[in-house]
C-alpha cells in the first residue's frame, strides 16, 4: 500500500496492478490518449480473456484477465495525471466493469460443472463492490474502514434509506444551481480535497466563482471527504477562516 508512510506500508495483493498502471499512465501522459481509451483497452484485454475461458486456453486467459485489472487501474490513474477526471468517464468505466465481470462469471459456468444459481450468487456479492467504491471516495483507500463500508451496505439494503439516497442524487443532478449561488451572500469557506474522484476540483473553482464572499482551500492528498480522511487540516482551516472572520 503506496500511499501509506514508510513505516506502514504493507504489500496488499489486491492492488497488485497498481506500479504497472502507474507505468503506463505516466508513459500516457503527454501523448493524445485518453483515460477512455485506456477504459476500452481493459475492456478488449477482458473479452479476449473471456474468449480464452469458453475455449479453455486458461494460462491465456490468466494474462489477459490480468492486464485487464491493470489497465482499469491505469485508466484512474491517467486521468489523475491529467487532471480530467470526469462523471462520464467514471460511468463508463464501471459499467465495463460490471458487465465484463458478468461474463467471466458465466464463461466459468460455461466450462465447470457449476449450478448457474451459484455463479449468480457470486457475482452479485455485492460487499466487495461496495467497498471497493467507498474506497474510491477517499486518496488513501485504507480511510474506508469495515465501520464505513458496512453503513453502505447498509444503506443500500435498506429500501427507504436507499430511495431517499436515490431521490437526492437526483434532484442533485436535476436542479444546477449555478443561477442561484451569485445570490448567496453569505460568507462562505470552501474546503476542497486536490484528489477528489467523485466531484472534481474544477467544480471548486466554478463555486469559488460563482460565491461572491467565498474562500477556496485547497487539502492535499485528500479526495472527497476531506472532513474524515485529513480532519486535522480541515479542521486547522475551517478554525483560521472563523477567526478571520470572527464569527
């Protein structure tokens, strides 16, 4: 685990992807390509991988699956180095991956001799996709812990806490309010992760823009809860504008 200091860095196998991705993204860099274009690398590598499964070439399978997990790793990881990480870009990359990873699962009914209500119930486990996504939330995934993941998990198997989770993302998506904060006199601190995935830092500068008494903070090596993952500076910022401000 890179991101860690020194003294508690450990080897974790399921980011075994993460150097050569790193690789291939800083080689991506500077040239025209895309992180979706690297997003439809991964998803030929996995159809090929799939293919190499339903016709039992299996050691080949193994290389494509695994340039696969690589190459989704480098897409995130380009679009970093770009500074364009986007909506769009994370749909698309994680519908690929739900879909791809479907038809692995079904490839391996298709040659086991497995019931296809086991290979069902495998694909949906649905836990480690959440934890997986709540640790995109976060620069340093170890931020999402078994507490965090599990009050997901919960939410998205509860049915009233889940539509009204679903009822404020959409009006989120519905309603820009871009017209309106102009009109927002008060005075305003944002506070904003440098690494934030899920709403980009460009969306920091447009609300800096847009709040006529507004202060923009920059937290590095932070993503999109800054309030959990470095609570320390937020907290050391939001203190410093109050004071200034004397409120």
């Amino acid at each position: 685990m890179s991101k860690l200091p020194k003294a508690y860095r450990f080897i974790d196998l399921s980011d075994y992807g993460r150097p050569v991705a790193k690789i291939i993204a800083h080689s991506l860099k500077k040239t025209a390509f895309t992180p979706i274009h690297v997003t439809f690398g991964f998803i030929i590598s996995g159809v090929i991988g799939i293919v190499c499964i339903i016709n039992n070439y299996l050691w080949a399978a193994s290389f494509f699956l695994i340039f696969k997990s690589i190459l989704d790793a480098a897409d995130g990881e380009l679009a970093r180095l770009k500074k364009t990480p986007s909506y769009t870009g994370r749909y698309f990359d994680s519908i690929a991956d739900i879909i791809l990873n479907l038809f692995i699962f079904l490839s391996l009914w298709y040659i086991t001799d497995s019931k296809i209500l086991f290979t069902i119930l495998a694909f949906l486990a649905i836990n480690e996709v959440i934890k997986k996504k709540a640790q995109d939330v976060f620069y340093d995934p170890i931020i999402a812990t078994k507490e965090i993941v599990d009050e997901v998990y919960e939410t998205v198997n509860d049915r009233n806490k889940l539509i009204k989770t679903l009822a404020i993302a959409k009006s989120a998506i519905r309603h820009n309010m871009s017209k309106d904060l102009p009109n927002i006199k008060t005075p305003t601190c944002i506070i904003w992760g440098k690494n934030d995935n899920v709403t980009p830092p460009e969306v920091a500068e447009e609300f800096k823009q847009l709040l006529p008494d507004s202060e923009l903070h920059w937290i590095d090596k932070c993503g999109h809860a800054a309030m959990m993952e470095q609570p320390d500076e937020f907290n050391k910022i939001l203190d410093t504008w109050l004071q200034k401000r004397e409120f």
